[in-house]
C-alpha cells in the first residue's frame, strides 16, 4: 500500500483529546488506533492496554491526565509521547506503536501493514466477514 490515508486534524486530537480509528492488519485481523496529543504533534498507539486486553478507549475518548493516558482496568499510565508505562500492573512495557505522518496539520494513517477502515471504534459490521451465518454479505478482501 503506497497510499497515505487521511485521518483527522491535528486540531482534532488536542481539542477532543483523543481520536480512535479502526484498521485491518496485513492477516485480517480488526484492531483499534488510538490518536493522542503529544506536544504540539499526535502520536498513535494500538488501543489496548500491554496488561490485559483492555481498550484504553472504550469508546467515549480515553482517560489522560498530564499527558498519560490511563488505563480504565487497573489504572497504569502510559505516556502520551513514548507509549511507555512505569507504574501498576503494565510497568515496564510500551504500548505497540502505530505509524502515522502529520503533514500540514493534517494526520496520515502510514503504516503499510494497515488498512483504514473508519473512524470510532470496531463495529459488529466489521466482523460480518467472518463471524458467519450473521450476515448475508459475502464480500471479500
Ligand atoms: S488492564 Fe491495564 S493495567 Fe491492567
């Protein structure tokens, strides 16, 4: 995929103070991208925390306090910037980084292992593909 994928304005992100968009990876498989401030930029981050398959985003914006985003199971913080925890039940890891490119004041989706899908969260129509007899779609990638 050589085309960069237009997500939102930097603008967006600092005043909402999060942005979630769902992608495709190269082996199928649905994940959610967090966008969130950083400095004057964003950064992206898989939206689950490194402790337990916990979204950090449950869908109505993460939590973040002095630029960490905290996890709303077991309450680490994860900096904004690096994606690193060094506190609770997530110390000592970094959350898997996302590739993206602001440009203009504009965020790229540019990571070539993913594919955009819309913006929000995983939506049960996501899953049509394969969770069978639900759907009577048959559309393939
Ligand atoms: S699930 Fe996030 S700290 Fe436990």
């Amino acid at each position: 995929m050589s085309a960069r994928m237009r997500l939102t304005s930097v603008e967006t992100v600092h005043e909402d103070g999060s942005w979630l968009f769902t992608v495709r990876d190269r082996h199928g498989e649905l994940e959610e991208v967090l966008l969130v401030p950083c400095e004057d930029g964003v950064e992206a981050w898989i939206n689950r925390c490194t402790h337990e398959a916990q979204r950090l985003d449950t869908g109505c914006g993460a939590a973040m306090r002095d630029g960490q985003i905290i996890c709303p199971r077991h309450g680490s913080m994860f900096d904004s910037c690096s994606g690193y925890c060094d506190n609770g039940d997530a110390a000592e890891t970094t959350l898997p980084d996302v590739e993206i490119a602001v440009d203009d004041a504009t965020v790229y989706l540019t990571d070539d292992d993913l594919s955009y899908l819309h913006d929000g969260g995983i939506e049960e129509s996501d899953r049509d593909d394969d969770s069978g007899p639900s759907s009577t779609s048959h559309i393939s990638f």
